[in-house]
C-alpha cells in the first residue's frame, strides 16, 4: 500500500475541523448549547412554509389550502394575482374596507426570531391556570407594564378582564352595567359616527336588561327620567373620525364604556394616561393581531368586573390558552426596548400614509378630510401630526349625496357613511392595511381627483 | 519541529470525520436538508422548559410565573407541592370536581414532534381567511374527515360553525333556533341530571327569546301549547351519567340540540354515526385540549346555519385564528394511522380507570355506580365494555341523603347531585383528570369502602 502524504491528511483534517465549527456554529447558535430535538419538525416546517415565494404581493400560511403538491398556495394582497401573486389586476376594485391592520405585519416580519412562538402538543389542557383562573398572571403582568410604558391608560388598583377581542368586551361590559335593569331596560347609546357593532351587537343578542336607544344626544337633554340607566359608549379616538371623544352624558345613572382599542401612539396623540371606570383595549389595534381574537378590560368596580368575569366565563370559559401564550409573546416584544420600536415603525406608516392622502385631497373641490389638530403626545414627548387609521371623507357636492356610490363608480370600497349612524355624504377609507392596498387606494383617488374641473394644479 | 506521527493525524482525522457526521445527522435529521434560523429561538426555549424537571408530577409552561431566576416554575398536579413537585401532600382533598381531561395529556408528550407547532409573528394577523370567511378550510375538511374515520357523526351536506369550545355554541344555538320567539320565549330544557350550564347560561344571559324552564319531563305531556317553541338539549352520552340520551320530545314545534361532546370511542361504544339536525362537537373531550377553547357544531338547516355564525360573529368575530391553527395540527395527528392510536390509547386509560374503580366499588354496600351495558363499537368493531367520563357514584343508605358531604368528610371532592338537577344522593366523580389525581382518589375511595361495616371481602 502506497504511503498517504503527511500534507494530504494534514489539509483533511484542517477542512474537516472547519466543518465542525461550521456545523458547531449552525447547531449551538445564538451561544447556547441546546440541540433541538422534538421541536425541529415543527420549526423545519414553518420556515419551508415562510420561503414559499409569493412576489412580496401575498403570503402562504401554516394552515393554508394545499391545491397542487404538498406546499400551501400563496394568498395574495387585493389587486393581485396568480400562483405567486405576481400578476397585478388592474381594473380590480381598490378595498379601503375593513379594518385589517396589516399595516403592521412588516413589523412582525422583521422581528422574526423574537415573536415566534413554538408550542407542545401538551401546552396548558387544562381549562383553568394554576390559580384556577382563566388568566395568565404573566399576561396580566405584561399588560399592566405596557400601559405604564406607553403611558395610555391607568392600571393601578384595577381589575382586568381578558375577552376574544374587545367585541367580546363590548357586550360583558353592557351585559355588566346593566345589572338589575330587568323592569326598564337599560338604554344603550354611542354619539353618531360610532362603530356599527355597539347597535348590531346589543339589536342581535336581544337582552331582557338592556337595549339599543340610538344617538346620545337624542338623551342629552332628559334629565327627568332617574329610573333609567343609560349606558353610553365613547370612541376614544373614535372610529371612523379619530377625534378623541369624552363622554357626553353627565347624570347619575349614566355609565360609560371606554373603548379605546385606537389609543395607540400610532393613531393619536397620548395627551395623558386615560383613567376612565371601564376601559377596553385590543391587540388587533396596538400589535395588529386582529385574527388572534385579543382584549382586554381595565375596570375600576370590583362588582362590574366581576360581572364581566362571570359573562365571559359562561360564554367562552375565558380566551383561548394559546390566544393568550401567542399575546404573552407578542407583548413581550413589543415591551423589549421600552415598547419604542414598534410604535414608532407604526406612527412613522401611519403618519407617511396620512399626509400622502391629504397631499393629494388638499387638491380637490369635491372631497374632504376630517381635520385633527397636531397635539402634545406625552409617550413621543413632542407635538406631533395626525395618523388616523381611517379617512372620514366627505362628499362636499350637493349631487354627491351617496359618496360611497361616488367612489365605487371610481372603484374604490369605502364604508358607507349610515353604516356609523352618520350622513352618506361621508365615506371611511381604511388606511391600515397593507401597503399595497394604500397604493392602490391612493392611486385610485389621485385619478378620481386628476378628473374633476377646476382642481387645484396638481 | 518534530514531525507529527501519521497515525495521529490519520486517528484525529477519523475523530473529526465521526463528529461531522454526528452534527450532519442532528442539523439535517429527518433526511431533509434544511438550516433552522428564525425559529430556533422559540424550538430552543421551548424544550428548555418541556427539560425543567418537576417529578413527574407537574409541568412548567412557556408561559408559568417566573419567581426566582429565569426558569418558569413547576406547576404541580394536586396533592404534589414543592418546587419540583416532589412533595407529596398526604392529607390534600381528592379533586374530582372538573372535567379537565388531563388523561390525554401522556398521548401528547409521547408525539411530542408531531404535534409541535411553529407559529410565525406574522401569522394571520387578519381578520378573515382568504375566502371572507372566520372559518380555516382546511380545519373544516380535517373536521369532516374525523368523523368520517371514526363513524360518529355525518357531515355530508351539512354546515359547519366553530365557536369558542362547544359552550359557545350551546347559546348559539338555542339562540338560532329560536328565532322569532320574542312573543312567547322558547322554552330551553334538559332531562336531569344534566350539565349545568344548559340552565346557568341561559338565565345569566337573560334573553327576551328564550328562558329556561327546568326539566323535559315538566313538559313530556304538554302538547296543548302550539304557539311556544321547545328547545331541548340532550346530551349523549350524558353528563354526568354516561347514558347515550335521545330526545324526549317528539312534537311538531320542539327543536332539538345535540351535545356530543363525549361521542367518542374513548368514552363510548359508537353504536353508528350520529345524525341529527344539531350536533356539537369539541376538542376537550376528544383531543384533551380544554384550554384551548375549540368547538363545533353540525347543522343540517341553512338559515340556523346562517343565524349561529352571525352570533359567533358579533360575539367574538369567530375563533381565534391561533386556536384554529393549533386544532388543525392536534387533529392532523389524530388523523395519522386512521385516527386509531389516540382512541385506543384514551380508550385502554379510561377502560382501566374503570374497571379499577368498580372493582373497589363492587364490595360496597354504602356506594353503588351507574350500570352501562357493554355495546357494539363500531369504530374498534367488537363489543366493549364501559369507559365513562364520570363515576355518577349514589350513596344508597337513608341517612347518606348528601353524598358529597360523605365524600368531603373523606377527603373526596366530587360535584354535587343537585348541581346536574338531580338528587344529592348522587356525587360526580370526575375520572379524565391527571393519572396523579385519579391514583389519588382511588386510594380516598379504597379506604372509604374499607372503612365499611359489613363491606363485602376485600
């Protein structure tokens, strides 16, 4: 046997040694050394699933359809199409409906290693935590110092309650306030444009205890009537014109539900920590979760919260455990570096979006924009522009009277105007989806503004 | 320099060569060849606290308060304490009170890989799935496809809506079916014993379209009355009992609500698919995952169909996508292997359970269980014998009239008769909790019965 030069295995050994390190480096990285076992299938899987191409137009999920092979099909933004969204459609309707706020999902996207999650088959079965709650103490925990950190809401010596979104919220709170109401039912009220739930919500589930009375300020005036207990719903900022609202009703028996699912420091000002008996709070709003189906209540009355408790034990038996670990993971994120990156990616969208929409109105006869003042915000601790989530245009034209009709003839799906109580010569244009559903939109309204006579020089 | 011996180089060569292959064989197991990058955080955090030892005897969560260090803490099962769970308390009360199904929780640690899951920061932060929809496709066809594997509902043609566990589909039922009552409310109602919340529910939630009105048995006779509508939930196999109820009644204007939440092969022979108007289904009682609040319900008519997703939408705006996602892979797992191991495996467990407990009770003269005749299965196609739930334990001696006072003096927790409707001479005594808990109150009740004058030869 011919003798294998000293130099030859030599350079092996170096090449091999330098494989380990690499490998060393690949499977212990991040400086700890764990090996992952059980959990690689599902890790393996979800970053397959994130690589699946979809021409930054659309995105594949975990629990997507699978239609041809053994991959999820992309699903694509609005306006485009194809296997991996590649293929703009054109003439599509520009949709400024809902209030998706995927506005923050690049957020989540550049944050991948810290928000997710990976969870055991066996994660808490049970129905009850340890403290035979249906509350994760730690959410709680977090909760309370991401108000103090934003400086938004008051949590000391308050109560919180948990619910699948604040939707949930919305009837435990009426649902609470309304105790002993049976012989005359409480009247539910929300001042006019207000968020369409409150009247559907509280018509829908028919309650002996409470009903729907319409406007506020049809009872701003009835002082007379002390039997009565009014329950009346403040947007704050509101949905869909961002101003931030006050309660209108100032009698004994009036009780007020604070939702305040926009007082976010991307929507509005933070003028001071708000400090209202009963106040609700989302993530679909602050980290943009809307699909997680997360709320939360802050209440001052022991008796109302537990009220809110036992309603939302009888309806769902608590929110979800993995909505809740999913929070626990989303807040943690969000508090990491004093909760600063996240909103001021989100106020820095929103701001963007809304002088781009404004830049172009300013132009226009026939439609305007609600004015918000620039205000103190305490949490970015300057006068800052507004960044409302929706646009309340205004039809200004007599002949323009069903603005909704006005912008679909130009393909654009707004929320029509009577859907918030308010007049049809106004329309809400959502401005918290995706990016590309705000180009779209913007490019639809510049054409709609570039026809009128007589426009400003654009 | 002195030369390096070949041999030596050749032996660290063959060194360096083995290791590579053992980090090759860790980074690329599974034959696939994939680095993990963004996921390795949550896969390495998550099997460092599935490693924190508690004996045996509790778990730590991702999710668990962290009180000293870094590490969240054990949480133990009842009767264990200390940090590790390691301490076992002699003289703790027997806790049979719940229905936590922790029995399964042994299925799940052993497919540990398959039923992990990796959720993405980004995943679906949208309100609707691609199709509008608040509903997972692929969950629905997975739901569709267990049934069809283990013969125990039909779902061709008929509707799906998920809800928040089944609980939130039990009003959501009664509140479809009794659309147009608000002159004469629906009459809810229930054969004693029966699960507690079809009452507690119902009146918390106080509608103007339906009350509850007590037992069927009330209203057996009652066939004057042409203008009320009668909903009746019948609960099969019935909680508390384990009997597979039908309908009491059979008349023109009473609507019937099936809640086959313990329809499984694990708790009950399947004599054939069931097939009714409205079924409710959830993953509590069939994958163990009470925590996770996921049901739902079959419904053959479209307008009911139509109604009970409008009141999941105002309600929670649907399931939270989370909860979805996670249903999807628990059920992917059950469906691998025809859905046959976890039934045989959460079969043999409460079939044990069972036979242990009769044995010890069959020498008593004091305590006597419910009778359930051995039946045909058609999912493990032979006759078996009975695995229920709940022990439906009566106290037979006169002077025993509060069987759950008989049993606290013994240090056993059960639920109280008169909490389904029924007599206090019966007790619930839950049987799908943790091996722990049930080994607990198997010695309490073997001690009891010894205790006996008379009883028969132990």
């Amino acid at each position: 046997m011919e003798k294998v030069p000293r130099f030859m295995y030599f350079g092996c050994l170096v090449t091999s040694m330098i494989l380990n390190l690499v490998f060393l480096m690949n499977l212990y990285g991040g400086g700890q050394w764990k090996v992952i076992s059980w959990s690689r299938q599902a890790a393996e899987y979800a970053e397959a699933v994130e690589a699946i191409p979809c021409s930054g137009h659309g995105r594949a999920y975990l629990d997507g359809l699978v239609v041809d092979g053994e991959q999820p099909v992309c699903e694509c933004n609005s306006c485009y199409g194809g296997s991996h969204c590649s293929d703009f459609l054109p003439d599509c309707v520009a949709d400024a409906d809902s209030g998706d706020p995927i506005f923050l999902e690049p957020f989540w996207m550049q944050h991948a290693a810290n928000s997710a999650l990976l969870v055991a088959g066996w994660h808490r079965m049970s129905y009850r935590f340890s403290d035979q709650s249906y509350i994760s103490q730690v959410l709680e925990m977090h909760i309370r110092k991401l108000h103090a950190k934003v400086g938004n809401a008051v949590t000391d010596g308050r109560f919180i309650v948990f619910g699948a979104g604040s939707i949930q919220l919305l009837n435990a709170a009426v649902f609470a306030l309304s105790q002993n109401s049976s012989v005359s039912p409480a009247k539910v009220i929300a001042s006019a444009p207000y968020y369409a739930v409150y009247k559907a919500q509280t018509e829908l589930f028919n309650s002996v205890n409470y009903k729907f009375a319409g406007d506020t300020s049809l009872w701003q005036n009835n002082t007379s009537d002390n039997t009565t207990k009014f329950i009346e719903f403040v947007t704050s900022p509101n949905n869909p014109d961002g101003k931030l609202n006050k309660a209108v009703l100032h009698i004994e028996n009036a009780k007020t539900i604070y939702d305040h699912a926009y007082y976010w420091p991307h929507f509005t000002a933070i003028p001071a920590p708000a400090d209202e008996d009963l106040m609700l709070f989302t993530i679909s709003k602050s980290t943009g979760h809307a699909g997680s189906r997360f709320g939360w209540a802050i209440i001052k009355d022991e008796a109302v919260y537990q009220r809110m408790q036992s309603y939302v034990g009888y309806n769902t038996m608590g929110v979800s455990r993995d909505t809740q670990l999913r929070a626990l993971k989303l807040l943690s994120v969000v508090l990491e570096g004093e909760g600063r990156e996240i909103f001021e990616f989100a106020y820095n969208t929103m701001r963007q979006r809304w002088e781009r929409l404004s830049n172009i109105l300013s132009m226009s006869k026939r439609f305007s924009l609600q004015k918000i003042a620039p205000q103190f915000c305490s949490f970015f601790q300057k006068v800052r522009g507004p960044s409302p989530a929706y646009a309340w245009l205004k039809c200004e034209k007599e002949e323009d009277k069903d603005c909704y009709s006005v912008l679909i003839a130009a393909n654009i799906n707004g929320r029509a105007g009577s859907v918030f109580g308010a007049e049809d010569q106004y329309v809400r244009l959502s401005l918290i989806k995706s990016q590309d559903a705000f180009e779209i939109l913007l490019d639809k309204i510049t054409n709609l503004v570039a026809k009128e006579e007589g426009t400003k020089s654009m």
